[in-house]
C-alpha cells in the first residue's frame, strides 16, 4: 500500500505536488486551529452554565436562610410570651376561665400575635395549639388539640423540628397549597407539654426553585432521611437522578456545582446542604441542546 501510493506521488507532474504540500500546510493547521477552537466554545458552555447555577444556587440559598431566621425569630416570639404561656398553663391544668378574661386576652395578646404573623409576608401563618379541648379557640392564633390532629404531622411519633410538603387541612381545607413548617413542643416546669407551635410557610415561598419554570430545569429538596420533595418543575428521568446522586453522597458545606454526563444528557448541578433544614436543595440544568449545538458547528 505505502509502495503504490509513493509510486503515485512520484508520477504525479511538479505542479500537483506543489498543490498538494501547500494544501496539507493549510488544512492541518486549520484543522488543529478549529478543534482548539470549537474545545473552547464548548468549554465556554459550560463555563457560563455553571457560573449562572452556582449564582442561582446562592440566591435561592439567600432566600432560604431568610424564611429560616425569620420562622425561627418568630417562634422564639412567641414561646417568651408570658400572657400566651399563661393562658396555655390554665388550659393545661383544666381551669375554668372567665369569659371577661377571654375577650381581654383575645383583644390584647392574641390581636397582637396576630398582627405580629400579618406583618410578616413571608409566614402562611403560626397556629399555637392546646393540650386539649378545654379551651375556646381564637382564631388565627390558638386552636384545640382535636384541630392539630387533623394535622398531616401530628401523626408522626416525634413531629418536632422541620415538616415538608403537607396540606393545609385545618379545616378540612383539602385543596390548599402545600405548606412546610417548623413545630415546637411548649412545656413548662410544672405541667410538662402544655401547647405545640406551628409556624408555617408555603412551600413555594420557602423553596421557590421548586416551582420555577424554566426551560431545562428542575429542582428537588431531600431530606437526610431520604425524602423526596419536587415541585411543578419534575421531570421525567428526576427521581432516578436524585437517587443516584443520593448513592454518591453529598458534601456537608457550602455550594457544590459541577458538570456531569447521564447517558447523552449534558447536565450542570449544583446542590446545598441547609443543616438548620436537615436537607439538601439540588438543582439541575440541562446543557444538551447547547452542547449538541456546538458539536453540529
């Protein structure tokens, strides 16, 4: 083979040998120039793809941190009022309250929780509970223990701390939004559990990633037991992905963006580890299109 091409080249007349060495000295260094340069275009896709996860990633963790101060802030509200846990020790103990003493706690306190909770935007609201059912309701604030049992959480045998994604059945309220939210068990010294605290926030409020639509993404929110939580933005293969991320593990700390490859799928994600929440915020982007377009250049 090498014999009858050397044999061609050598019959070839001076002028086609000129053409062919002046154009092997241009394709090669065109082509070289091109594969550094279309390496370049891709690397750039996912270069700015990553810088504008890793960005969201950091506003959505902004948003997060925000909703946790202020339930947190809110709840510690109202376990240091002194009317509240007053009012919560009498029930406890089945005391026989006054209706005069009603209307003033209702007028005083409770109105003042209440506008506490309204001029708080980001809440959906915060339900004090009883022990019982010894009580006359103040609504939007103190409720019975037969109302927090209608509750989603309430089934559970430690319901303290972070619950995700339930509806408010309140009052039988089916159709509502899914609601997260922070309890907190009441107890005093001498009476033990006398309330439980519920300080609620929409879902779409507390992880907005999650209902956001936007073309080619999708976000999660795990918890450390291994829940998963999707919002309007799933997709068909997400639940897969999540699991396999599960199974690689995540970092405790900080916000963690990286590009990968799932099959022919090109995909940046990025994810952060909320330790006050016990759960990670996983977000996905889908680059395929971009890639695939630099490849067909």
């Amino acid at each position: 083979m090498g014999r009858r091409l050397e044999e061609r080249l050598n019959g070839l007349k001076l002028n086609r040998k000129f053409t062919l060495v002046i154009t092997g000295l241009i394709i090669l260094p065109i082509s070289i120039l091109a594969g550094v340069l279309f390496y370049t275009m891709e690397e750039n896709v996912i270069s700015e793809n990553t810088d504008y996860m890793r960005y969201t990633m950091e506003r959505n963790s902004d948003h997060i941190r925000k909703n946790i101060d202020s339930i947190n802030m809110t709840t510690q509200f109202f376990l240091h009022d002194e009317a509240l846990l007053q009012m919560l020790d009498r029930i406890a103990d089945r005391q026989k309250i006054e209706t005069e003493e009603l209307l003033t706690f209702y007028h005083s306190d409770i109105a003042a929780l209440e506008r506490l909770v309204n001029n708080n935007t980001l809440l959906h609201g915060v339900r004090v509970y009883a022990v019982n059912d010894n009580m006359q309701e103040m609504m939007p604030i103190l409720y019975s223990r037969s109302r927090m049992d209608k509750m989603e959480w309430a089934k559970k045998a430690d319901y303290t701390g972070w619950n995700y994604h339930y509806p408010d059945e309140l009052f039988d309220n089916r159709g509502a939004a899914r609601i997260a939210s922070l309890v907190t068990n009441v107890e005093d010294y001498e009476n033990g559990l006398i309330g439980v605290i519920e300080t609620a926030v929409t879902m779409d409020n507390m992880f907005p990633a999650l209902y956001e639509r936007i073309e080619d993404e999708w976000s999660c929110f795990i918890s450390d037991t291994g829940e998963l939580y999707f919002g309007d933005n799933e997709q068909e293969f997400s639940e897969e992905f999540v699991r396999f991320q599960m199974e690689e593990g995540f970092e405790e700390d900080g916000i963690i963006t990286d590009y990968t490859r799932q099959g022919e799928e090109h995909l940046i994600v990025s994810y952060l580890h909320v330790r006050e929440l016990q759960g990670t915020l996983l977000s996905v982007k889908n680059i395929s299109d971009n890639v695939l377009y630099v490849y067909r250049m």
